[in-house]
C-alpha cells in the first residue's frame, strides 16, 4: 500500500462513490441495468471493487465516501457485502469512508442488521436509492432504520431526482422515478429532526424541491454527484454561493463519472473562490465528524 494520506493534505471529499464488484467478483446490479447507466453518463464500464477505489482515490490524494446499493427485494441481485465495504475502509482509513446499504423491504432483519454494522463493523452512515429499492423515503417501514441511524449520530444520504439507472431501456428497464421526489424526505426531515441527511444529485427535475427542502432544514445537505458541473441548473449556482455554501458536498457518483471529468468542469464554473474549499472539502469534514484532525 501507498503511503497513508493525511487529512491536511487531503484536497478533496468525495462524498459518493461507488464499490461495484466484490472481491469474489460479484457485481452489486444486474448487468442490463448497468450497462444502461454506463450508456446514460457517457462514461466508463468500471466495475471497481472497494480496493481499487482505495487506491485510485489515494493516488489523487482524496478521500471518498464509499457504498454498495442493497436492492436485492427488487432486483433479485444480491449486494457487494456491506461487511467487506468496511473491512477495506478500515483498512484504508487515509481515504475511504463507509457507508452501509440496507435494502429497507428486509424490515426487522435489516434494522438488526444496522444495528450490527454500527457496533462491530464501525460504518459511517448509510445509503439509500428510493428508485431502485422502490420505497418511498416516508413511508413507515423505513422509520426504525432511521430511528437507528439517528441515535447513533450517523448522516444518511438519499438518491433523489432522475435516475440514469435503466435509462433508455422499455419501461426504465422498471425503475419508477417517482420514489426520488426530494419532498418525501422533507417528512424524514421532520420526524427526525437530529438526522444529517444529504440529498444526492442535482435532483432533476425537481432542483426547486430539494433547494427548498434544504434551505427549510439546517440538518440536510446536497451533494452534486452525477451531473458534470457543466449541466448544474442556475439556481443550484446560486444557492451554493450564498444560502447552501455550507451545506453543498463535493460528489461524483464514481464510477459513472470520474473525480477527474468533475473537477475540470467545476474549475469552469462560477463558484466564489471562498466557497470552493467549503463544497471541496470543508462541509463534508464537518458532516462527516472529521473537524477534530488538521484541515
């Protein structure tokens, strides 16, 4: 292994990414499902397990949040193990961040399960995607696992908007994008007050909603993975430079899109020069509970 990174020399958070292979080779999506997205985002077919995620975010002296989708109830698809997720990030604790993925149709197990990651496996927060596991983020069997997530002090982070996940195949290949309206999880907000959440993506085509959602709530975050920087709607600018500056995340959605693609487009975008370090870094130190190391 590399030399370990320290956090002052971290120059970024990447606050979504993706394990998508696990070490015995086991892909975390059916394969017409992913090949749609790769399709969608234009991008690469990276399959990277959490390994190569440590490495490859090593070598650009970043850290990132990292995370399998748990959809096995509709997709019949077993997940990357959430186990072996956290066993890679302790052992990379320089760079990688875990979060758990917890299929929310798996009911009083699940919870169990949750319960257990936090305990024994030490993962940071968890991570939710309403249109591939179909749940609407308000709905009542979803509650005791943030009941759990709360009481630990853990952020959980949220798909919203368009999915790029079955894109373009009859049907959306069965994904329903309605379960990733930002405004079902305005009444996650309000139920749970003391619930970091972070609404992922730029949420089209309901960017107002999740504006709106966050600017109504201090405990919930945006993060701007899945889009290059270069589609952002005006109004999501906006609200990073003034409202939101400290409440936007640094996110790629890697693999789909690389740190690379991101952090060239964002170089191109009217962003103050003070709030670049905040989006970059900064804001997920503090989401994260990284604020007691060196900047």
């Amino acid at each position: 292994m590399s030399e370990r990174l320290a956090l002052r020399d971290v120059v970024a958070i990447d606050v979504h990414t993706h394990a998508e292979m696990s070490r015995a080779g086991h892909d975390s999506l059916p394969d017409d499902l992913r090949e749609a997205a790769i399709e969608h985002f234009r991008g690469q077919s990276a399959r990277p397990t959490a390994e190569e995620l440590a490495a490859f975010y090593r070598e650009r002296k970043m850290m990132a949040v990292v995370f399998t989708v748990d959809a096995e109830s509709t997709t019949g698809q077993p997940r990357v193990p959430n186990e072996e997720i956290a066993e890679v990030a302790r052992a990379n604790a320089d760079v990688l961040i875990p979060f758990a993925s917890i299929d929310p149709h798996k009911g009083r197990k699940g919870v169990d399960e949750a319960k257990r990651l936090i305990a024994e496996h030490g993962v940071r927060g968890f991570k939710f995607h309403p249109n591939i596991q179909a749940f609407f983020p308000n709905e009542r069997l979803a509650y005791p696992f943030y009941e759990v997530i709360e009481a630990a002090g853990l952020p959980v982070l949220f798909h919203t908007g368009h999915s790029g996940i079955g894109s373009g195949m009859p049907g959306g290949g069965g994904i329903r994008l309605k379960y990733s309206n930002p405004m079902h999880v305005d009444d996650v907000a309000v139920d749970f007050p003391d619930l970091k959440i972070v609404l992922a993506h730029p949420s089209f085509p309901w960017q107002d909603e999740a504006l709106a959602v966050a600017v109504h709530k201090p405990q919930v975050y945006i993060d701007l993975s899945g889009w290059s920087p270069k589609y952002f709607p005006p109004q999501l600018i906006q609200h990073a430079n003034s409202l939101l500056r400290d409440r936007v995340l640094f996110g790629t959605d890697y693999p789909f899109i690389t740190p690379d693609r991101w952090l060239a487009d964002f170089d191109k975008l009217d962003i103050k020069p003070e709030v670049r370090p905040l989006i970059l870094k900064q804001n997920a130190m503090r989401l994260l509970g990284l604020e007691g190391a060196a900047p």
